[in-house]
C-alpha cells in the first residue's frame, strides 16, 4: 500500500516533489540552482502541507531539497520584476510574504511533526524554513545566514522563527551581521540538532523519522500542538494548560494502550 502511495505522490516536476516511503512524507524543494521560495513553490509546499495534515497515513514529513543548496531564500529577481507594477510592487509584496508566513505557520501548526534535512546553503527564508522545522539535521557541509541586510532588506520575517528558536543575541548577530556561519555553529546555537556527513545524511535523518513514525500518532499531535502553545504562554498558564492536554492525552486510546502495553510487557499496537 504504501508504495502505491508512493508512486501516486511522486509527479515527474514540479517545484516541489512529494515522496512517501512509509508512514514518512519526503517533500523536496525542486527548483535548482538556488531553490528559491517563488511563490509557486511556497504554494506548493502549502499544498502539500494541507494534504499531509488530512491524511492518516503520513506520520511525519521531511522537508529536503534537490541539488547543492537547501533554499537561498525568496526568488528576488521574481519579486523584483514587480515593480514595475502601478503601485511598485506593494500588492505583490504582500501577497508574498503573507504567503511565506502561511506556509511557516503551516509547519508549525502540522499535526505531523516535520524534520528539516539540509545540505549545503540554506539562506534568509530558507534559513526561515530551517528554524521553523520541528527538528533539523544537515550535513557537514551546510551552511547558513539571514543575509538580506547586505542588500538592504532586515531579514524580519526570518527573525520571528530565529527569535523563538535562539537565544535573543544569536538571532540577531545573524540578523545584524548577515555572516554565514557553518553547520558546527548552527548546532551550537541550537538552529540544527545533529552535524552528520554529507554521505549519511538522508540515511541519519530517515532513521529519525522512522523513530517518531512509530510512536503514538494521537500522543504526538497533542505533544506537539500543546508545546508550541505553552511556548506563548507565562508559567502559571503554560502549567495549566500542559496538564489539561496530558489529562486529555491520559484519556485518549494511544495512552490506554500504550500504558496497557507497558504493564503487559508487550509492544503497543498504535496502527
């Protein structure tokens, strides 16, 4: 069945390319060199977003990208053209960056969990899509920087995911600064969980996936929701609202079954 999936998930093109393997959703980023964020592409993703939310058999999401650069941020030679237009671009500006925001959003807000998998540069809104991912693993050789202000734009939609991310002064030496910084950097700054060799990186992060794929779907998607929620909150309120969420999770058939299986001394059955 899943291979079914698979193959009714796979188009020959597009700007972004959606695989299943398993309970595991591949989305990648397929519009080389730079895998810039043209509207097309933040709509597409979006689309396939909205789709893995709905569908059962997706359990978590893999956001990668195809050839030597993860993402270099907005497709400005696209954005630029537009002001041309009556009104210099305002409308279409707009339209892109509320876009950008919906997508990000729509990561943090999927009922999946999503894994950002970065190989080599992943620049402004691509450095965005990389903070905004649930957990992120990228190769030795990655890199990355919010370098808009070397061309006069202050990379601000990228410092709402860096800012919830990082520690205030490492977002904004990225933000002020524009310099790139490598994937031992990133990891220390907590913008990437694991440094692995480029060679091992799909493998590492599959096996990552994999892992979370076989844990409790209903357990993970009130996890999930509830630990972006708590983040908004003071301590008082971020209490409360975490022990009404385990209550529920408590109450649920995952954690019946679970704890059932635990006392049993057998594996769960959460499928």
């Amino acid at each position: 069945m899943a291979e079914i999936l698979a193959m009714r998930r796979e188009p020959e093109a597009g700007p972004v390319i959606a695989r299943q393997e398993g309970k595991v959703l591949r989305l990648t980023l397929n519009n080389p060199p730079a895998n810039a964020l043209s509207m097309e592409t933040m709509q597409a993703m979006q689309a396939a977003l909205d789709e893995a939310a709905a569908d059962r058999s997706v359990r978590v999401i893999v956001i990668a990208a195809a050839g030597k650069l993860f993402s270099g941020g907005h497709d400005l030679k696209q954005m630029t053209s537009h002001r041309k237009d009556a009104d210099g671009g305002k409308a279409y500006f707009e339209q892109t960056f509320a876009t950008c925001s919906k997508m990000m959003l729509g990561i943090v807000r999927s009922p999946k969990p999503v894994i950002a998998e970065i190989d080599g540069l992943a620049t402004a809104a691509g450095c965005q899509l990389v903070a905004s991912c649930d957990l992120a693993i990228c190769s030795d050789q990655s890199k990355f920087g919010v370098n808009g202000i070397d061309v006069g734009l202050f990379c601000t939609t990228p410092g709402v995911a860096l800012a919830r991310g990082l520690k205030p002064k490492h977002a904004m030496e990225m933000l002020l600064t524009g310099e790139m910084i490598d994937a031992v950097a990133a990891r220390e700054i907590g913008l990437v969980n694991r440094v692995v060799p480029r060679e091992y990186l799909t493998q590492v992060v599959m096996k990552y996936a994999q892992v979370i794929a076989a844990k409790a779907p209903e357990a993970v998607r009130l996890g999930k929701k509830a630990f972006y929620e708590q983040a908004e909150m003071g301590l008082a309120d971020a209490y409360d609202h975490a022990s009404r969420v385990i209550v529920e999770n408590m109450l649920n058939s995952d954690a019946i079954e679970g704890i059932g299986a635990f006392i049993e001394k057998r594996r769960p059955d959460w499928d």
